[in-house]
C-alpha cells in the first residue's frame, strides 16, 4: 500500500518526511501503521497521510481514463489518447505512453519494457488494469509515474514542479 504526506506532525520532524512525497505503508497490530518503516498510532497516520490510490483514481478520471460508471476504458481507447514518445534510437528506443490534460497541469506516464508497439501497449494497458483494481507497485517501482513536469525530454523525467500531487484539483 501507498500513502502521501500531507503534514509533518512535530513527532516526525526527524524521520525525513516531505509534504507530497509518496510513502510505502504497512498495517501493524492494535492499529498501527508503519510508514516508510516508522510505526505510528493510527490516528497519527490518518491525520497526517492520505492514502495514494484514490488520488491516481480520481488523476485517471480527470484524464479521461476510467468511464464515468468507474471502469476502465477499453484498449484501443487506451491507444487512442495515449501520446507515445521514443527515447533513443529509432531501433531500440523506449517507448513511453503519456496522458495528459495539459504537461504541465497533469501528466501520468507508463514505462514499460522495451518491446514492439503491441508489446507496449499491451503492457501498459495490463499496468492500468492492476492500478484499476488497486495494485499499486507500478507507481511504487516507476513503471507508471505522475506529476505535472511537462512531457519529458529525458527518459523518466516526470515529477511535480513547483506543487505536489496533493495541490491538484481533481
């Protein structure tokens, strides 16, 4: 499970929290949570940590990525708005599926394995599918990112500038 920070409590000051980051969290026993391997009461976790996945939910409808009954949209919908990039030579580039609203308002990008352009897109849209039923590890190892950096001009380049995830209207 994932979490962000939204507040730094005075008992965390020390612990290297950043307001908007994103934080592994594990349920402990009687209630409590372990963040980023601090275990904490859980109503220190609820007061000062939102949980990540309804965040990319509501990121993935503002894109126009998950139906207003709250499924997924079929794979050639899925190609049809992704904006695919090439990182490298034209034979052996990595290619990047980008969703955006505008770069540098939102923009969620997927990574996956070098491959044909059907190999990547069936891999990206399996990624959507897990985040859609709640599997978080592509956002935990950087195969999906999000941010509002802009379309990146080097490969994994995405990120929040000047605000977090948390700052957006979604």
């Amino acid at each position: 499970m994932l979490c962000i920070c939204k507040n730094i409590p005075k008992e965390l000051e020390n612990d290297n929290y950043e307001v908007g980051k994103v934080y592994r969290v594990c349920d402990g026993e009687n209630g409590w949570k372990f963040v980023h391997g601090v275990q904490m009461i859980g109503h220190l976790y609820k007061d000062n940590f939102v949980d990540f996945l309804p965040v990319v939910l509501k990121a993935f409808k503002k894109l126009n990525l998950i139906k207003a009954d709250g499924s997924a949209i079929s794979k050639s919908e899925f190609k049809e708005r992704a904006s695919i990039h090439l990182y490298g030579k034209q034979s052996k580039g990595l290619k990047i599926l980008h969703y955006y609203t505008h770069p540098k308002e939102l923009i969620v990008s997927f990574y996956p394995m070098c491959g044909t352009n059907p190999q990547v897109l069936k891999e990206c849209y399996q990624m959507y599918l897990d985040t859609l039923d709640g599997e978080l590890e592509h956002f935990d190892c950087n195969d999906i990112r999000i941010g509002n950096s802009g379309i990146p001009i080097g490969y994994g380049h995405v990120y929040f500038r000047f605000s977090t995830i948390l700052d957006l209207e979604l």
